[in-house]
C-alpha cells in the first residue's frame, strides 16, 4: 500500500484500533435489483480493472450507471497498471447497459460520448502494448494510429506497460 493509501486511511480513520465492521445487512452473488419505491436500480458485479470484486449500479429510467472505481487502474508492487487481460470484458459488460450517464468514483458525470472516448483510448493504448519496454509501445502505438498519443493514451500505455512488467515477474 502506498503512503498516500496509509494516510488516506489515517485520516478517515483515526480511531482504527477501535474500528469494527458490522456485519452486511445483505449479501447477493451476480446482480441484485433493489425497488426503491419509485425507482429501480439494478446492482452488478462485473469484471474489472480496478479490483477483483467490482460492482456497478445501474438506475435504467434515469440511464445513469454508477462505476464507482471499477474503471479505473490499480497499484500492484508499486506500479500502477490496467489489468491488460480484463480490459475488453469489463468494457463488454459496462456497454451492455443502455446508458447516457456515468459516474466514475474521481470525476464528475461524464456522457456517453466521454466514456467511449475513454473506452476508445484504452483500447488504442492497450492494443499497442505487448512489450515490458515503454518505447516500444509509444513506437507502435504511433505506427498502428499514425500519430503520436496524447497525453491520456500516454498515461494508459505506461499502465499497460506496467502492467506487461508485472505478469513478466510471475
């Protein structure tokens, strides 16, 4: 864990000696749809980049789906890394929603478009990646797309680097 992790947890936390966790009310296994009285919201575990056990919620009259933090990257041995094997089958069963709206865990809502401009430069960035070496994949990505990356596609492509660097040490 990182010391940003460690302070984070210090912070919201400060009594952890004394901190105990009540026991889940509900556990469901897959998906749950829960009757809000006016408002049905459908809640999924769905595979991710971020963590094992990712679950989104999805609020079909208003297409809005809450990804928490299942998009995003994740930190292993001090590298941050998208889980290159489980990139296209957590987009798969993010896009089988009909949504307009999403909430990701540190940004404000974005719209469709945004998320497939996300989707489309993780996928570029992934695609170009196969080599524990960051400059051979900028120098792929560049030939694959005929441009340099841009910053975002930059960041992904170091992650997914990392993230070859990672599984080489297994």
């Amino acid at each position: 864990m990182s010391r940003q992790c460690l302070e984070i947890i210090r912070t919201e936390l400060p009594m952890r000696d004394s901190f105990k966790l009540k026991p889940a009310d509900m556990i469901f296994e897959n998906s749950l749809t829960i009757d809000l009285g006016n408002k049905v919201c459908i809640i999924e575990t769905i595979i991710g980049t971020h963590s094992e056990d990712s679950t989104i919620i999805y609020v079909p009259d208003d297409k809005v789906l809450f990804l928490g933090d299942s998009a995003y990257g994740t930190t292993t041995d001090s590298l941050f890394h998208y889980k290159q094997s489980l990139l296209i089958p957590m987009i798969k069963d993010i896009q089988k929603y009909d949504a307009h709206f999403f909430i990701l865990g540190h940004e404000s809502m974005c719209v469709l478009e945004e998320m497939n401009l996300y989707w489309k430069e993780l996928i570029s960035s992934s695609d170009a990646t196969d080599s524990t070496s960051l400059e051979i994949a900028m120098k792929c990505f560049e030939n694959k797309n005929n441009r340099i990356p841009n910053s975002n596609e930059q960041f992904f492509i170091q992650a997914f680097v990392n993230d070859q660097i990672l599984k080489s040490r297994v």
